[in-house]
C-alpha cells in the first residue's frame, strides 16, 4: 500500500433498518423494511436488511410488490430522530481515533489515520474500528482501507455487510478496472448512457480514454474522474465539510426599492434556481426553506417553513419562498430578497412518502430537470426559462 496515507471509508450497512433492529433485538435475522407510508401498499421501500433483500426486496419497490416476494416482511415507518442519534453516537465514537473525520452523510465518513501507519496494521484498526461499532450501537458496517478517499470509498462497496477490503493503488488494474462505469463512485446513473455512446463500458476504459475526448464532452469533471479510474486522488479528509452543508442560500440586493409583484416573484424564481443549482451540485435535499426581507429602511425580517419531504428542485424551492414572502411581506418597497435552505441532507436519504403514482411523477420531473440543466451548462442559463416572462429588475 502507498505509505504515504491511510485513509478508511467506513460505510453503515442498510443502517435505517439497523438502527430499527439494534433498537428492538426481536427484529434480529427477519426481514425488515423502512417505509415512507407503511399503511398504504402503494407506499415506497426506503431501505430493507439484508434478510430481505435476499429475498429480492429492492429500494423505491413498491411495498404490495416487497409483500409478494417476501410475505413475512416486517415494514416500519422512517425514524429521523432514531437515525440522527445512531449517526451521532457512530460519529462521536470515530473521533475517538483521530480528529481526520469527514462526515460525508448520516451513515458515512471518511478518517485520515496517517498517524497510525507505523503502530498498528491497519486491517487490525479497522477490525478494532468495526467490532467496537457493533459493540457499543449494535450497527453492523463496512470498511475500506486505501491511500485516498475514492479508492476507500471503491473499497468499502466491494464486500458487505461486515466487509473490510484493501485497495492498493498497484491493484486497481486487477480490482477496479474489470468493473461496469456504473459501479464507479462519482458516475451518475443518468449520464451512464454518454460513458457508453463513447464505448467506455468499465472503469478500466475510462483510465485510458483520451483526455481531450473527455474535456469536449464532460468538461473538467471528466478529467478529474479519468484521474480517479487511475487511482489518483489528493483529496484531503476535511472534518469541517459536513457542517459546511448546513445550510445553502443566495440573497440578492434590487436595483431600487420595490414594490412590484412581478419583479418580486422574477427574483424569487432567480433565487430559487441558483439555491437548486447549488443543492444539485453537492447532491443535497432541503428538509427546510427560510426566506429574508430587507425594507427599504433597513429593517429585516426572516421567516422559515420545516417540510414534511426534503425538496432540491426550482419549482419546489420557488413555490415555498414565494408562499412565506406572500404571508410576511407588510407591502412596504423590498430593498434585498433572500432564499436559503437549511437541515440538508444527501440524495439517497430525501426519501418522501410516496405511492406508486406520486412515485413515477417524481421521476418524470427529475428527468425534465435533469434535461434543463443540461441545457443551461451547454448553451447558457438564459437558454430555458420557466413559467412566466422575467420583468428587468428595477
């Protein structure tokens, strides 16, 4: 292994329905789901134990459909406040090793444990690290020991649950590059398809696909993922990152005092589509929307709306700082109008309470998303626009 660094990737293995079972040890070795809308069988799998997901139970699998492979499924409600203090207790326990630890999700992280490289093995320090995890929070998780994050984070995936897994970069010919783009952490699964229309099927073929190609078609983040399939990665463990995140906003200050409709909501939707491009790249969800007013004498005020589902998209983010602005504005003229989103969270943990129908619409709006978007890096942000005619600001 590269002496250089030892970086872990620890990584809870279906840590919702492990919290539910280390919380009632009568759910032990049963098939366990979480569920946002548990009652209704068109609800929606947020995440299942391995006992059911050996028996083909699938995340956002339709629960009627989860009961017909597993009759014997026992389905439970999400617990937010449940998982939050799992992950506190798992994060409190990993600085116990070192101050190097990156939170990089409720049940995830990174820990730069350099300093160990020359008074412990390192499979031994991630037993040690795994055996006290399910000792003290009954979670059962993952680990991957490497000399740079995403080779730990590759690692981590290759062997769960209970897997501990050494990537060295001298191996990634053997180990990684044999694997489907798709497998790739930092590949999307929207943008699968353009790997493949430019015949890079495996990690292996990224490696060695030709830079200028990848600079036309994927910018610099092509060249930067070229340099991951190649094992490179000089990322350092940032114990600050996490709490970066807490909060996403913009504000903008009006050309003059306003007390126009019309310019009001047209800085709004401005807003909200900068606060959702911003959440889209971090690949964060809002559980909360606050919005502030500054009069034109100064005096501001702020007002804030805590969602039952966590929300990233424009129309959704517009939607909310319109209503709050509508209810606080006392119709004086608006010198600055700000939108910002607090109580983040990752992508794959903004599950919503779906049915079937709410599900596939869901789905639908993020392909239009994702197609906007697109659009708008290509040729511009004025290239799309949305529902109504911007007024020029005043």
């Amino acid at each position: 292994m590269n002496r250089a660094r030892l970086i872990f990737h620890l990584d809870m293995n279906s840590f919702f329905a492990s919290v539910e079972i280390a919380h009632d040890r009568s759910l032990v070795g049963k098939p366990v789901a979480i569920a946002g809308n548990p009652e209704e069988r068109r609800g929606i799998i947020v995440t299942s134990s391995y006992e059911a997901r050996a028996k083909g139970v699938k995340t956002t699998m339709p629960i009627w459909q989860a009961k017909k492979l597993c009759p014997n499924l026992i389905i439970l409600r999400p617990n937010g406040d449940r998982y939050r203090a799992a992950s506190k207790a798992l994060f409190e326990l990993l600085f116990t090793y070192t101050p190097l630890v990156q939170q990089v999700s409720i049940d995830e992280g990174y820990l730069d444990l350099t300093s160990y490289l020359h008074e412990e093995d390192p499979v031994k320090l991630a037993e040690n690290i795994q055996k006290r995890v399910l000792r003290e929070l009954n979670l059962p998780c993952s680990i991957g020991i490497a000399p740079n994050k995403f080779l730990a984070k590759m690692a981590s995936d290759m062997k769960k649950p209970n897997g501990i897994t050494i990537l060295r970069k001298r191996e990634i010919e053997q180990k990684l590059w044999p694997l489907p783009i798709e497998e790739m952490h930092g590949i999307g699964k929207r943008t699968v398809g353009k790997w493949r229309n430019m015949d890079i099927f495996t990690i292996g073929d990224l490696a060695a696909a030709d830079g200028k190609l990848l600079l036309k078609k994927f910018g610099e983040r092509g060249l930067e993922l070229k340099e991951r399939a190649n094992g490179n990665d000089n990322r350092p463990v940032n114990p600050h990152a996490y709490s970066e995140y807490k909060s996403i906003g913009h504000s903008t200050t009006l050309r003059k005092d306003t007390k126009n409709d019309q310019i009001i909501r047209a800085t709004l939707e401005d807003l909200a589509r900068r606060v959702h491009l911003r959440l889209r790249k971090k690949d964060m969800f809002a559980r909360g929307v606050q919005i502030t007013i500054r009069y034109y004498d100064w005096k501001m005020i702020t007002r804030s709306h805590k969602l039952l589902n966590p929300i990233q998209s424009e129309e959704e983010l517009f939607t909310e700082a319109k209503a709050l602005v509508e209810k606080a504005w006392n119709g004086n003229a608006i010198r600055l109008l700000g939108v910002s989103t607090y109580d983040l969270l990752e992508k794959k943990y903004a599950y919503k309470q779906l049915d079937l129908f709410t599900y596939a619409e869901e789905i639908k709006k993020e392909e239009i998303n994702e197609t906007i978007n697109q659009l708008r890096e290509r040729f511009g942000e004025g290239i799309v626009q949305r529902g109504w005619k911007k007024e020029e600001k005043q």
